[in-house]
C-alpha cells in the first residue's frame, strides 16, 4: 500500500504559506499607507474662519519651521489682522500679548483687512515653541501646533479689544 505522506505535506505547506503570503501583504500596507497617523488638519475652533482648503504648508528652511496657510473669512464682516502667530506651545501656555509672531504688514495684505467671502494667505509664518524660539522639526516628522490669529471688526468700536481666532493644525513637515 503506497502512503501518501508526500501529499499532504504539500497541502500543508501551500494552505500555510498562501496564508503567510497574505498577511506579509498586509502588513506591507498598512507601513506604506500608515492609517494609523493624525490626518493632516487645519480647524479654527470657533466659526467664521476657514483654513481647509488648501491645507496649510508647514516646511523647512535652514532647519527652522514655517507654516504658509491660506485663511477664509465667512464672518460676515471685514476683519483687520494684527497678528498671525503659529505655536507648538499648549493652548494653556499661550499668551497672545507677550508671545512673539509675525505683524502682517500691509504690503502682504491691503491694508490688512480681509473682505467676507474672500481668503488671504500668510506665508512664511514662524511657527516658534512655548520658550519663544523657533520650532526645529525634521522633514517627514508630524507638526501638531496651534495658528492664532489676532483680529478686529472693521466696525468695532474700541480697536485695543482683539479677538481671537485660534486653528488646530497637524501636518506633515516637508523641504523647502
């Protein structure tokens, strides 16, 4: 009587590495999509600004962190920016009068005012640490920081009262 020992262990061996095989498929998936990072994000955490579309561009120059972002005013009225200042300092840290960050000057803005319904980009913000300095990330790495912009109703009556816009941002930190 002939065994068919030979048989078997083929059947064996084919069901476990077509299993194996899929699993190293799998796996390899999951490292090339990575799901299982922070989706790359711009959200102001009151509404009547937008900075979604397109996401802001956070990169390197010389080793520093600067984020470019695009801002939408849906307010309802013309808003006057003061200030726009990108942080990685905690949100209980951040003291808008004393936190150093980049004045929009009128060059960049006319005027610095932003119409309802139109956008302005701000490029080549800073983004700087809860000790002030300028924030020293490596490309590739995730960048989880705050956008906060100081503003004023073209209207209001005491212009020394800003209001505050801040953002949320995660992003990937590219080259320059």
């Amino acid at each position: 009587m002939i065994t068919k020992k030979g048989q078997a262990a083929m059947e064996y061996l084919m069901t476990y590495g077509w299993a194996l095989l899929v699993i190293v498929i799998v796996i390899a998936a999951l490292i090339y999509l990575n799901p299982f990072r922070a989706p790359e994000t711009c959200i102001f955490q009151q509404q009547g600004l937008s900075c979604s579309e397109p996401l802001p561009i956070v990169y390197l120059d010389n080793g520093e962190v600067y984020i470019s972002v695009r801002v939408w005013n849906k307010l309802g009225q013309t808003i006057e920016i003061s200030k726009v200042i990108c942080t990685t300092a905690r949100t209980s840290q951040i003291d808008t009068s004393t936190i150093t960050g980049k004045v929009v000057d009128p060059e960049v803005l006319t005027e610095g005012k932003i119409t309802p319904g139109s956008d302005s980009d701000f490029l080549a913000v800073p983004c700087v640490g809860a000790d002030g300095n300028i924030v020293a990330l490596a490309q590739n790495q995730e960048f989880k920081g705050t956008l906060i912009i100081l503003y004023n109703y073209e209207d209001d009556i005491d212009p020394a009262i800003r209001h505050v816009a801040t953002a949320n941002v995660i992003s990937t930190v590219a080259q320059k």
